[in-house]
C-alpha cells in the first residue's frame, strides 16, 4: 500500500510517499480502505521522534481517518464491508489500509464527505473525553479552552454550546476571535491583547469558569487556576507552553480545584469504545443532523504531508487540515 514513510525522524521533508506493508487483520477489527486522514498537532512531534506510537500501533504517522470498510473481522457485528467508516487511530492513518478495533469507529453521517469525515473523531472524542466524561461539564457552566481556532477548539465550541454550556476562547489573532465567535463561543480573548484571567472573570460576574481545556501547559498553569471557580477543573491534553511549572498549591486547596491529565492514544481499545459510544450517545443525533461537524481549513494531497505540517506548525490554519488518500 501507498504510505507516508520516515526513514530517520526530522523537519517537515523525512516524509516521503512511499511502499509498506498493508496491516494484518485481527479479532475485533475492521479494515478500511483510507480515503482520507487528517493531521494533529501531535503528528509534528512523532514525526520529529518525540511522540513514539505505543506498543503494537503502526509506525506509520495519523490518528484518524475515514473510508469504505473492506473486510470485517468474524466477531464484528457492528460494522458491514460497503460501510463509510470514520475511525481513531493509536496510528497509521497516513496510508491507504488500515486495520482497527471496531470500537474506535463510528458510521460516517450521509452529509459528510469522506475528507469531511476524517476530521472528526481524533478532536470531537478527545472533547468529549476531557469536557464531559472527566471534567462532568453541565448544561449552564462555563467552559474555557485555549487555541479556539485548533482542531480541538473548533470541536470543543460547538460541543460544549450544542451542551447547553457558556464558551470562552483564547486565540492568537482577531481574525481567529471573530471565526470562533462566529462558530458560537460566547467570549473570545485575544491572548496577544487580552488578559483571559480578567475576561473569564468579567464574564462569570467574578465567580471563574468551571471547566478549563488546556493543550498550552506550563506557562498557563498559574494563571489557568485563577480563572477557575470554586469547584473548577482543568484538563490538561498538551504541553505547547512547557512542561514544567510551580502549582500555587493554596488555590488549589481554598477552592476545592481538580488538576487532570489525559491522553486519549494510548487508552485501551475498551476504553475508546466507550468514548465513542458516550459521544455518540450525547451528541450523534447533532453530528448526524449537522448541528455541528468538522470544521475543514482545507484538503491537500497525502503526498503534500510536509507543507500540511509546516502550515500547523505556523498555526497558519483554522479547524483541521486533511489529507486525501484517494
Ligand atoms: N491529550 C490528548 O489526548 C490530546 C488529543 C488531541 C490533541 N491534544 C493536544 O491538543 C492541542 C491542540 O491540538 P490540535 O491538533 O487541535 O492543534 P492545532 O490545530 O495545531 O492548534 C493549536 C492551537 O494552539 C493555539 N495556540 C498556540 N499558543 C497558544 C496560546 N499561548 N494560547 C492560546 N492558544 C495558543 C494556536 O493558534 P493561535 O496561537 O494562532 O491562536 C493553534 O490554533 C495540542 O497540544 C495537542 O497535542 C491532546
């Protein structure tokens, strides 16, 4: 099969369109035909061999992917071949054949596209995940995340809007605000400009905001626990701001705050089978409605992977950017 593949990991030209091995098949599986994956940030780290896929997952870059399911594991009762099949990868999505637990897929709604598709589940089940299945967001709190103009941004809006939440944002332009207010957050802070700890505060009438998405890290830590309420949890999915940071441990005390940490790659195939049925459970009639739905900056080619890379790098895009296989 036709994959993106690395010979020695570095910038955005060790990815070559090249030949390896279609994946075996086994217990539990589905094989798709790829038509299309989509690039995560996380994509930029393995390629640069800071990322490592975990014990068993594909060498081959791509967390997520969509296509034409072509064989069905024997125990499989989910899942038909001629099905459309959107899935989450532990990796390999960079390729034309992958194999997966059926649980880690989902039916591809009739209006979306397969390009359209591929952008769904790595950002809309790490949402859910982080939001609502860790940090219990309810209808009537405020949530926060940083990047609004992210993959994980543009899905946490309208999840936690189509949840009946408030949204606040940070991002970096004013172009990006407006895109997100656009989407429908309630509140966007530029974080050139703007101070988010004032914003949040202003627009919960002092009190904070319940729950924080957070992929910047260390150099957000202080201040993200001050713009939480009493009660408030953060969920920490990345590291863009560093790795290390001193906790103001009294906040945390005085107002009863969580700290979490999460992955969603590495999780146990029973693990994301329940994530994707959660979604699903909550939001699939939305996602099937097209209430909400990926946000597509554009499609390239798969053997344009490298300047896919430089342009999330630059965080030059808005949504996710996908990749065609076909
Ligand atoms: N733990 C997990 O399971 C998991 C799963 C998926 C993703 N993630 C993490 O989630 C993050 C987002 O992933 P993605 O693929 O959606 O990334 P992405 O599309 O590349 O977006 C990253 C965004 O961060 C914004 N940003 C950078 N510095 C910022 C700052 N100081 N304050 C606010 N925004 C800032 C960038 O735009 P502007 O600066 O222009 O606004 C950009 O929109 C990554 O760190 C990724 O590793 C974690």
């Amino acid at each position: 099969m036709k994959a993106i593949v690395i010979e020695q990991p570095g910038d955005e030209s060790c990815m070559k369109l090249g030949e390896a091995a279609s994946p075996d098949m086994r217990p539990g599986a589905i094989r798709i035909r790829v038509a299309a994956c989509a690039v995560n940030r996380a994509d930029l780290l393995q390629r640069q061999g800071f990322y490592p896929p975990p014990p068993g997952a594909s060498e081959i870059l791509g967390l997520e992917c969509a296509g034409e399911v072509v064989e069905v594991a024997s125990d499989v009762t989910n899942f038909a071949v001629g099905d459309r099949a959107m899935a989450l990868l532990a990796g390999g999505g960079y390729s034309e054949d992958v194999v997966v637990s059926a649980g880690s897929a989902m039916k591809v709604p009739e209006r979306l596209s397969y390009e359209q598709a591929a952008a769904v589940p790595e950002v809309f089940l790490t949402v859910f995940l982080n939001v609502f299945q860790l940090a219990g967001l309810q209808a009537g709190d405020t949530a926060l995340v940083h990047g609004g103009g992210s993959g994980i941004g543009t899905a946490f809006i309208q999840l936690v809007k189509e949840a009946g939440a408030r949204c606040i944002i940070t991002a970096g332009s004013e172009e990006k605000c407006k895109r997100c207010l656009e989407l429908g957050a309630d509140v966007a802070v530029n974080y050139r400009e703007g101070d988010f700890v004032a914003e949040a505060k202003a627009a919960t009438g002092g009190a904070g905001v319940d729950v924080i998405l957070d992929s910047i890290g260390g150099s957000y830590l202080a201040q993200n626990l001050d713009a939480l309420a009493i009660g408030g949890r953060l969920v920490l999915i990345g590291l863009m701001g560093g790795a290390k940071a001193e906790i103001p441990l009294g906040m945390v005390l005085a107002k009863r705050l969580q700290v979490l940490g999460s992955t969603l790659r590495a999780r146990p195939d029973a693990e994301k089978a329940a994530i994707v049925t959660g979604l699903l459970e909550q939001f699939g009639a939305a996602l099937e409605a097209g209430t909400i739905g990926p946000i597509v900056d554009r499609v390239m080619s798969l053997a344009d992977a490298g300047d896919a890379h430089r342009l999330i790098k630059a965080s030059e895009h808005f949504g996710k950017v996908v990749l065609s296989v076909r």
